[in-house]
C-alpha cells in the first residue's frame, strides 16, 4: 500500500531523484528523507484537543519542501502560508488556526463572502487524490513533474504529495519567470507540468521571439486549470505541438476532478476514477473519496454536504453526452442584467475569438435601471493594439451576442493584473473598470 512517507520513500527508492531546485541541487530520496528528520518539530498553534498546526512559510524553495514533508511524516497538521500575501490576511488565517484541526493540512480560500476559511483535507484525501491523477496519466519510468504553482495552494502542494506517493521526482521552480522556466524544463528533461492559463500564455510568447529550437519537446503532458484560458491560447497550444490538458478542479477536492483524457480531445476534461459528477440547475455537483472534510471558519467547522455525499461547487456547467464537462464560470459571476442570466466565460470566449484580443474579463457593474450591465476588459494580443475600429468591434458584439449579453462598457487594458498564483485578479479588473479607466461606450 502506498504511504505518504518520505522515510518509506528512502526504503523503497534510496538513489531515485526526488527532489531538483532551480539552480540545479539535487536530493535523492534517502537524501531528503534526512533533510526531513533534521526539520525541528515546532510547537504549533492551536488546541490541543482539537490538534496543534504547524504554520509553514510557503516559500518556493527545497526549505519549504522539507518542512511541509516533515509535518506530512509526523502527522503533524499543517498549514502552507504564502508570505506574500497582506499582513491583515496573515494574521487573520493565523487566528483561525487557533481552532485547531486534526486534518493533514489546511488551504485557505476565500470563498464567496471574503471572509478566509481554512479548508481541512485529510491524508485519506490526498492519497486518493493521487491515486487518481496517476490513474489517467499513468507514471513512467524517469517521470519529472515541474512545481512552478505555489506551494500554499492546493495545485503546487499536490504536486509533492503526488510525487511523494509515487517515488518520483518534483522540479521546483523558484519564482515564474517565463525564460528561467523554460530553461528548466530544458535542462531537467521535465514530463509533466501543471499551468495556469497567463503561465502558458507566457511560455508561448517567449517561444516565439526565441531562435533557438522548441525548448519543451521533454513534455509530455500540461494540465492547463485554475482559470478559463482564451480560445486562442489553446489553438495557438494545440497548434504548435504542446500536450496540454483541460483541468478542473478545486481547493475543496484536493486539486483535479477531471482532465482530458491524453490523445483525446484536449478541451474535454473528463472525470477521474474515484469522482462523480453532476449538473443540478446549471451548478456542477462532485463526490469522491477526495472530498475535503470540512471547512474551518470563526463560527465552526462545516461540512456542506448533502446526505448522499454530494458537494456543491461554485461552478456553473454541463455535463456532455460524452461523460465530458463543459466549465461555464462561477456561480457567482453570474449578472443578472433586467431579469437575464449573463454567463461572463461565454461572452468572454466570444469576444477572445475576435481579431486581435488576446483576453477578456467579462463583470457585472451596478445599474439604477438593469440591476446590473455586462463590463468588458480586453487585453490586446503580444505586440498588437486595438486591431480594428471601434465601429468594427460594435458591429461584431451585435453580430454575436444577444442584446443583454453585450458589454454596455469596455476598456482597454495593457496587462491584466494578477494573483500571486498567477491567475487574473477578477476583482481588481472589476475594481478598475468601476473606475471608467479610458472607458467608452456600446449603444445597446
């Protein structure tokens, strides 16, 4: 039976390569299993009764990664902190570690209200969660995965406990930089990397300004989640030979759902072995054995539920008549604009269709009349500008889109902001665009 073990790691596997740092270090398994017995055990906070957590300043370095295996090989409940993260958030994720938890490690998210809560996976979790992501990829012999994603969110942190699991070898990028990362993937014969969509974005561009030969021919598989990426990102992707997989998944289901199946469609993610998937009212339900246990909040612990298992995710979608799912955005980010449902990711993909946008952020801002009207922030492509007239764009939202779809306001932006994670920050574009930043208007 696979354990989550560094020490049973060392046994199994002495001289495999567990663990390559960006400038080249090396640890075999039986090294790092050292380095992980020389980790202090630390006091923790919390309650006792409930379980002390070890707080791990997630920083990406072979440091962190000791740390976090550490507490993994001592049972000790853990919880990864980005320390870029502002000060008033820290303190407050630390507060609610206060509580205590007997789960493996807690994540944090944000959730729809704001306010942070802890999401509590336990080992079972984990292992299950590993379990299946190896069941659609199938590990091979001289398997490298790159861990370019942070460590304090649930895409780079599965990423050492799938490695872990497997006795294979974790890459870890020390910052995203698209040159270094490519150089990486390079020099250490990388297989497996997980992205979100800017990262890939990114790499591309810095492929085609480079004239030296396709870096990442190593590659055999990229998980692409986290955020809906532009319909040209995939297409330019697919095009030029890159293994990228459509990925869904989540904090609260210890990372991947469903991904692609390899040599399939790779915009049709799938379900994994072990996950269930159903669509009820247009919100996408989940149930698995990787299922969080609960999520630790100032007001207790909960577990949302229902009686049969089922979870309820924040997502919109469908499921399609080839067991496929189609990820339609967040439930949340609906606008309702005089009385009409607006899916923002379906007039986003429209509009990243057309000549010259390379992406779209598609919000709600407050209206007295509508309630609410449809906002767009487009991005040009890499070295282009507006590629058409204003006149041109209107008539292409008219062409395409239904009257309450279209964007009443849109804005030009040289480049999206982001989250530490790299994915778009959609409230700081929403933030923006209240602003009327070289705002313009779209007759209805």
């Amino acid at each position: 039976m696979t354990v989550l073990s560094a020490r049973a790691a060392a046994k199994e596997n002495p001289e495999g390569l567990a663990l390559i740092a960006a400038d080249g270090s090396r640890w075999t398994w039986r090294e790092l299993a050292a380095e992980v017995e020389r980790v202090p055990s630390g006091a923790g906070v919390g309650n006792r009764s409930r379980g002390r957590v070890r707080i791990v300043e997630a920083t990406p370095s072979p440091g962190t990664v000791f740390r976090i295996m550490a507490a993994i090989e001592h049972r000790v409940p853990f919880a990864p902190l980005d320390p870029r993260s502002p000060p008033a958030e820290i303190r407050a994720r630390r507060t609610l570690l206060a509580r205590g938890s007997d789960a493996m490690a807690i994540l944090f998210t944000s959730g729809s209200t704001g306010r942070p809560r802890g999401v509590e996976l336990s080992r079972a979790a984990f292992l299950a969660s590993a379990k299946a992501s190896a069941g659609r990829l199938a590990w091979r012999d001289g398997d490298r995965w790159l861990c370019v994603l942070p460590l304090a969110h649930v895409g780079g942190l599965s990423i050492l406990t799938r490695c872990l699991a497997a006795r294979h070898t974790i890459v870890l990028a020390d910052r995203f930089d698209a040159e270094a990362v490519a150089d990486l993937i390079e020099r250490e014969e990388v297989t497996l990397a997980s992205l979100v969509p800017t990262m890939l974005a990114r790499l591309l561009h810095l492929e085609e300004r480079d004239s030296r030969s396709f870096r990442f021919a190593s590659l055999r598989a990229v998980l692409v989640g986290g955020a809906a990426a532009p319909e040209a990102l995939w297409g330019e992707a697919i095009d030029r030979g890159l293994p990228v997989l459509e990925t869904w998944g989540m904090t609260e289901t210890c990372s991947q759902v469903a991904t692609a199946l390899p040599g399939g469609d790779p915009r049709a993610p799938v379900p994994l072995d072990g996950w269930e998937v159903r669509s009820r009212g247009g919100r996408l339900e989940v149930r698995g054995g990787a299922l969080f246990s609960g999520y630790l909040e100032a007001d207790g612990s909960r577990r949302p539920v229902d009686e049969e298992g089922w979870f309820r995710t924040g997502d919109t979608g469908r499921i399609n008549a080839d067991g496929s799912i189609t990820v339609l955005g967040r439930a949340d980010e609906v606008i309702l604009s005089g009385g009409e449902n607006v899916e923002p990711a379906e007039v986003e993909r429209f509009l990243e269709s057309l000549p010259g946008i390379g992406r779209a952020v598609v919000v709600g801002i407050p209206d007295p009349e509508w309630g609410e009207t449809v906002a767009a922030a487009l991005e040009s492509l890499p070295g282009g500008g507006e590629a058409f007239p204003d006149s041109d764009l209107d008539r292409r939202i008219r062409a395409g889109l239904a009257p309450w779809q279209r964007p009443r306001t849109i804005v030009w932006m040289e480049r999206f902001p982001e989250t530490a994670s790299g994915k778009v920050d959609r409230a700081e574009v929403r933030a923006r665009l209240l602003a009327g930043l070289t705002s313009r208007r779209i007759k209805s």
